[in-house]
C-alpha cells in the first residue's frame, strides 16, 4: 500500500463518524426504525453495531501492536442485536462512542512508522496480518454501513 493510498484510509476513518451522523440527521424515531427495504437491520440497530465493531476493532488494533495473538471471537450478530437491546436503544450514545474509538484509534495510527504499519501481525489460524489491513477492513466496514443506513432510510444508495 502506498503511503498516499494509506492516507486517504486514515482521512476516510477518522471522518466516518461525521458521515455516520450525518447519514442520520434528522431521521424521525420512525424512520431509524422503520423496517429496511429488504431483510435486514433498522438504521437504529446498524448504528448500534458500528458502535459495537468500533469497541472490538480498537481492542483489536492495540492487540496487534502489543504482538498478542488476536482472536476472532465468534458472535451471531443478530443474536447481539437482541441481547443487547440494540433495537430500542437510543442511538446518541453510540454516535458518541463511535466518535471517541475511531479518534483513538486514529490517533495510534497517526503516531505508527512506516515498519509499525506493515509489520506481520499474529492472526488466527496461523495467519498474519498488518495494520495497514486493519486500517482497509476497518474503513470500508464502517462505509459500508453508513450506506445501509441510507438504503433503510430511504431505499436508495
């Protein structure tokens, strides 16, 4: 990766929480829980699960750059939703906590040399992995949301 195309990742993370906001601004308690155009989660509950991923890929990141061996703990994603409450809770809270993990984990990453972002990383399955490609999953995960929650709200992308 480039270190052009990697600063355009970090600018893009570190302005998701922004663009996820924005993606719910002015939506009514009706609209964020309004049943999505096709099968799958409310705005209100892919809110609450970027706030969820934003908590364990922050653990996740500062894991690898302790060389710990990261886990991928298995979840049933829909199964959280429900423990969790995730569909009647109110979303300013993980708006908050979104806001907070990605500029931690952003300002990690700002501080990285250029061997801390390509370093192999321990990964499950004796594999291995960098930053640079936590970075990649990590952005595009949340813009990938952020494009759900469009398509709930409104039913176009």
């Amino acid at each position: 990766m480039t270190n052009e195309v990697r600063a355009g990742l970090l600018s893009s993370y570190r302005a998701s929480p922004q663009r996820l906001r924005d993606s719910v601004s002015g939506a009514s308690m009706a609209q964020l829980d309004g049943a999505p155009p096709e099968p799958g989660w409310t705005a209100r509950t892919i809110v609450h699960h970027i706030s969820d991923i934003a908590v364990m890929g922050g653990l996740r990141l500062r894991l690898m750059l302790l060389d710990i061996e990261v886990e991928l703990w298995p979840t049933d994603q829909d199964a959280m939703q429900v423990r969790l409450g995730n569909d009647r809770r109110a979303i300013t809270p993980a708006l908050k906590a979104v806001d907070g993990l990605v500029d931690s984990a952003a300002s990690i990453l700002e501080s990285l040399s250029e061997e801390e972002w390509t370093q192999p990383r321990p990964y499950p399955g004796n594999q291995s992995t960098t930053v640079e490609q936590w970075l990649e999953n990590n952005a595009r995960h949340i813009d990938g949301h952020i494009e759900q929650i469009r398509y709930a709200l409104t039913g176009t992308c």
